[in-house]
C-alpha cells in the first residue's frame, strides 16, 4: 500500500469513528479490595453481554470509594467493605446515598502451634487480642477444647497493619461479644492493639503466622481457601463451634436482621448454622445521578450482578446473596430506574 | 510493503473523500529498506574534507538561536525540577493543615496514635525511622566503603568487574520483592539468632537492646533489609571516587615505602573522604523513605523501644498503610502531615551533613601526613 492509501483509510477510520461508538455509555466507580476479583469477572462479562456499556472500577479501598463518590463526586458509583456512617451521609453531596449488598465474605482465624483443630469463641479471641490470654494452655482456650492438651507457649498475635474492611469486621465481632474490647479498642478500619505485630494484606499476616510459632492471626476467608490455609471454627450465638464456608457465610446474612437500608453488621447474628464473622459488601448508589443514561447503567447492571451475575460468586470463592435478600433489593434498585 | 504495480481499482480501500486518482506509480515507494543504505556497504564518505575549527560554524546568526533556545530549554527543565519540590511541599503543607490546626504542633509529636479516638501523634514513627536508619547506615557504610576499597585496589581486575556487577543488580531488585525475601528468608535467620541470644547461658538477653521474645521482625530485620538497599549506592559511590584519586597520590604513597594499608589510610581515603560522605548522604536518602520492604519485616507496631529485637513502625510504612483506608479527612491530614515531618527530617539531615562538609573541609582536606 502507499502512503496515500494510508492516509485516506486512516481519514476514513476517524469518520467513522464517532458513529461506531457514539452509544458506549462508560461508568466509573470506586472502592474496596475485597469486591476486586468478582467485580472485575462481572463487569467483564457484563461487557461482552451490552458492548455499549463500559463499567471502569477503581479498588483504591472503601475509604477512598465513600470520598470519591460521596464527597469529590468524581465516579459514578462507589463500594465499601463497612456502611457509611451517619456523620459521612451527612457530609455527602449527593442524596439520598443507597447502600446495596452484592457479595458476602467472612473473616477466619488461622494459628500456628503443634496442636491442630482447636476452635473458638468469640470472648476467648477477645481477649486474645486484648493481651488479657497471653499462654495457649490458658483456661479460657482449654474450656472451647475440652479434652484437648494444650502446650504451655506464648501466644503471638498477628494483626493487620494496614486498614482494611477484614479488620473492620474481625473487630465489629470481638467487639459485639466482649464489651471490654468495644471499649477498649473499638471498631475502625484500622486500630490501635494494645498486642501483637501487624501484617501487611492478607499474605503479611498469613507469612508472619506460619512463621512465627504459637502465633494467631486472621485472614480473609477467600484467601484462606485460595492458598488452602487451615482455620478454626468459631462459636455463634446458637452455641455451635461453626466453620467457615460459602455456606455458612451466606447462612449468616439469612438469619441476620435487616434493616431497610441495609447498613448493618451482620457478624455474630442469630439462628443455627451461621458463622459469626461474616459481612456484607456494599455498591454505593445514588437515584440522585444528574447522568440518566448513567443511572440506567447502572441500574440495569445491578439488576444483572443480584440475578444472574451470583452465579459467578461462588467459583471465585464469594459466598452468594441469600434469595430472598436478592429479591428484596431487586425492589429497591427499581428507584434508580 | 513494495508497491504493487499493477493495482485494481477496486481494491483501493473505499473511502468517503474520494480525491481524484493520484499518480501513485510516480512517487517514490515509502519503503524504510529503500532509504537504509546497505549494511554491506562502505560507510558514507564525508563529502567535504574537516574545516579547520575556527570555520566549522560559519552562520554565526542561526548559532545565536540555537544557543538561545538551547538555553531557554536547559533553563526551563531546571525550573521544572525546582517547580515540582516547591509543589510537593506546597501540596504537603496543605494537607497538613487541618492536622495541625485540630490538635496544635504539641500532640503531633506525641506517642500517641489511636484513628479510632482521633489521636495522631507521630513521634513513635518518627523514632523507628531514625532507629531503622540507624542500623541501617552503620551496616551499610562500613560494608559499603571496605567492599568498594577491596573493588579498587585490593582484588584482581576481573573479579572486581564480576562483584561490581552483581551488585549493580542488587540495586535493580525491587523492594517489594527484597521485602518477600525478607519475610521467607532473612527473618527466619533474624529468629533464629534471636533465639539464640534469649536462650545464651551468658545471659544476653538482659542487655537492653537484646531484650525481649525472639520474633524474627522488627528493627533488626528491617535494618538489616535497609543496609542491603543503601549497599549499592554507597558502594557504586565510593568506587567511582576511589577510581578519581591520581595515580600520581598513589605511586607517591608507594615511593615513600608505604605497605598497601598506609597508603590506602593515609593517602586514599583521606583524599576522597568527601565523595565518601556524599556516598553516605545517598545511601541515607534512600534508607529514610524506604516503605515497603521495611513494612513487611518491621511488625507494624508504633511504639519506642530500645531492643534491636521489639518491633516498630515507620514515617513511610504507617502512609502506605493506612492511607486507602483512613477513615476521615483529619485521618488523612494527619498522614499527609506524617509525610511533611519525614519531608522536614530529610531537609535538615541533609542541611547539617552540609553544614558538616563546610566545616570539616575548612580544616586540612590534605592527606594526613604519613606516620
């Protein structure tokens, strides 16, 4: 080809251009880590189902996902691991704000001794991580393991250092079961510990624990399963020592009680079967989107992620909405219509 | 790419602008191989013998431009550096305000640090960089500075090469990557040394900095890591100013009958002893910002303690860590403030390593005579 012909089928290609993808309508939205892998599945396949819609997603953490959509209105729609507040409702410029579950996930123990298949409660971990019980064959260990010869070695405990919604839900639990760590340390993304040595991601506190003997941490379940690490059950309010998975995660959001904007903590719920330390994570929303085409987007994918988009929770290790919450919340994202 | 002689009309692609048919066969193909000279071929002879120098740039006018915008240019790249550093702490003294006006100078270089209750004191970090630094420069600077004098007078030419050489990798790593290898494998060592001291019949572990359980992180291990970063630079440094001293300095220290350690002590080091320093200033520059590999061994915990062995918290480490996360506008000027007093630390270290050079150069920078 000459130069020329270059030339006239490059002028011809920018001619065309603006009509070929006059209708792609791009979204953006910011947020936590956790959603990273399942959302970029979803809006991945989203996109080879509606060409025309492009759904870009920021994971720069649920801090930053509250400010840029709440705050700075800089992306379209938002995602947090831990409910806005009501002091950051308050300072939003866009309202009404709708937080909206669309994938659960859950927090495990994981520890390092001679000793395997030891289990928890809720207080024992408490004071765990209060430096309250500092030896493995303490009392309060020994009565959630009855039967069970416990090493008389230091407990080494490992925490995040950075903040993260899996602090944010490890300590909203410690707290609800033991009032002295509510008082004490209290519930943030990030917190101060009176113990232990803080871990950077999931893999810091994993690398320290199976380094470090008699040492106890906590990780995502999903890395758990993910890189096949061992973690105990934990006790729930039923009084059942329950382990970790899919499906006791998604157990826990069907008994947990649900208020009508779905900012809620839904560790330690009520009922059988469900284990304690699990969580909602929220897309942040608002019907008050000057952008209709957008909203519509939005809306039409959200519909698309609680329907069919569930099907791909479960293969990348998220526990997928109970039922009849999906079907609640199909109600309410009608409003961005 | 050659031009098809014979083309179809109706394979032109077809566009919208159809201009009239060109005389595409007259032009030249736009082939790159067509303009490349040869490979095989002699290289191309200049056409004119050298003028002599003094006609070499006869249009002394266009000189004049090129000059000018040469200038302009230069001029505006140095501005440009100095426009981002103004930027940077114009940026950082903004966002620090709020900090600062919340809670007074005073709390900020408190101990305290709790976002939950909206207490953000600084001084704990600030200890465990200055102690990481610490340990770190005083691993790294001996090491550093021995090594590049073995480099360049002791070993043989060729494995010098080989040594320099791997230790310019050694400052290609990335410190992510140094800081993995630091959780699997330098702080496994670190643990097991520790071990070995807590559990020495002399009694080790009650000297103060020696105190503590074993745990493998903490300043230690990140020192350690910090001394292995700051290595290349000081080393890479020292070399090539080790390399600067004449020839003439050292045949003189021979001549006078002195052994390889006179000449190398009293003649070579003393004569470059401030490029040495320099060498230092960078490995320290490089060791105070330092974030992630120091996170990964440290532990993460803010606190002031003598022991190599407890674990802490640095400037850089607890911004990379919370920062996506902090849970307000107060928490993250108060990080941003964090960054500002690391920013001032980095100033005035600089500014009394300086001060320093001014004032030890005013005594003799002449060797020091031979004993």
């Amino acid at each position: 080809m000459t130069s020329r012909t270059f030339i006239r089928a490059g002028l011809a290609a920018l001619l065309m251009a603006p009509l070929a993808f006059a209708q792609t309508i791009s979204v953006s939205g910011a947020g936590g880590t956790f959603i990273y892998p399942l959302a970029s599945k979803w809006f991945h396949e989203y996109n080879v189902l509606h060409p025309n819609i492009q759904i870009n997603y920021q994971s720069i953490g649920s801090g930053g996902g509250i400010r840029q959509f709440s705050v700075e209105r800089t992306v379209d729609f938002g995602e947090t691991d831990g409910p806005m507040n009501d002091q950051q409702l308050g300072e939003a410029k866009i309202k009404p704000i709708m937080h909206l579950p669309l994938a659960l996930g859950g927090v495990v123990p994981i520890y390092n001794l001679s000793v395997h298949g030891l289990r928890f409660s809720g207080e024992t971990l408490a004071n765990i991580y209060l430096g309250k019980v500092v030896m493995w064959d303490d009392a309060a260990i020994a009565k959630d393991n009855p039967g069970v010869k416990l090493p008389a070695e230091p407990i080494n405990i490992v925490h995040r250092a950075d903040g993260s919604g899996t602090t944010y839900t490890w300590v909203d639990f410690l707290s609800k079961v033991s009032p002295d760590f509510h008082k004490k340390i209290g519930v943030g993304t990030s917190v101060t510990w009176p113990v232990g040595l803080g871990g950077k991601g999931n893999e810091g506190v994993a690398g320290l624990v199976r380094q470090t003997p008699g040492a106890i941490g906590y990780v995502e379940l999903i890395y758990a399963l993910q890189n096949k690490i061992a973690y105990a059950p934990v006790k729930n309010t039923a009084g059942e020592y329950v382990n970790a998975s899919l499906e006791t995660v998604s157990a826990a959001a069907a008994t947990a009680q649900i208020p009508a904007d779905y900012r809620v903590s839904i560790t330690n719920p009520p009922g059988k079967g469900a284990y304690p330390i699990s969580t909602f994570t929220w897309i942040l929303a608002s019907p008050a989107l000057p952008d209709q085409t957008k909203k519509k987007a939005i809306h039409d994918f959200l519909v698309w992620a609680l329907t069919k988009g569930q099907s791909y929770s479960k293969d990348l290790g998220y526990a997928p909405l109970p039922k009849k919450l999906v079907d609640r919340e199909l109600k309410d994202v009608a409003k961005l219509q | 790419m050659d031009l098809p002689t014979t083309e179809k009309p109706g394979s032109r692609s077809p566009g919208p602008v159809a201009p009239p048919k060109a005389p595409t066969h007259a032009m030249p193909p736009l082939s790159l191989s067509a303009r490349v000279p040869d490979a095989d071929a002699p290289p191309p002879v200049p056409e004119e013998p050298r003028r002599p120098l003094a006609t070499r740039f006869p249009k002394r006018s266009s000189g004049r431009t090129a000059d000018l915008i040469f200038r302009l240019a230069t001029g505006a790249c140095a501005a440009a550096v100095a426009g981002l550093i103004v930027v940077a702490i114009v940026f950082m003294v903004r966002g620090s305000i709020p900090a600062f006006k919340d809670h007074g100078l005073g709390a900020i270089l408190s101990p305290e640090w709790d976002p939950t209750n909206q207490k953000y004191g600084a001084l704990t970090f600030l200890f465990g960089t200055a102690y990481t630094s610490l340990i770190g420069m005083m691993i790294a600077l001996p090491l550093g500075v021995l090594t590049a004098v073995a480099l360049v007078e002791i070993l043989p030419h060729s494995l010098s090469k080989v040594i320099s050489l791997a230790v310019e990798l050694l400052a290609a790593i990335p410190s992510v990557l140094l800081g993995l290898w630091g959780i699997f494998t330098l702080v496994p060592l670190v643990r097991s040394f520790e071990v070995s001291i807590y559990k020495s019949p002399l009694g080790l572990k009650n000297i103060p900095i020696f105190s503590g359980s074993p745990m493998g992180v903490g300043f230690l291990a990140a020192g350690l890591l910090l001394a292995i970063m700051a290595l290349p630079f000081i080393l890479s440094v020292t070399r090539e100013v080790l390399l600067q001293v004449p020839v003439s300095q050292r045949e003189a220290a021979y001549a006078l009958g002195a052994t390889r350690w006179q000449a190398i002590y009293n003649y070579i080091l003393p004569y470059s002893w401030k490029g040495i320093f320099g060498a230092g200033l960078l490995g320290l520059a490089r060791v105070l910002g330092e974030t992630m590999a120091v996170t990964m061994v440290i532990g993460n915990t803010p606190q002031i303690k003598a022991s190599l062995f407890a674990s802490g918290y640095t400037l850089a480490s607890v911004i990379a860590n919370e920062f996506t996360e902090a849970p307000s506008i107060l928490a993250i000027s108060a990080l941003i403030s964090l960054g500002l007093i690391l920013l001032v630390v980095s100033i005035l270290l600089n500014a009394a390593a300086r001060l320093m050079l001014i004032y030890l150069g005013r005594g003799s920078s002449s060797p020091r005579e031979a004993k």
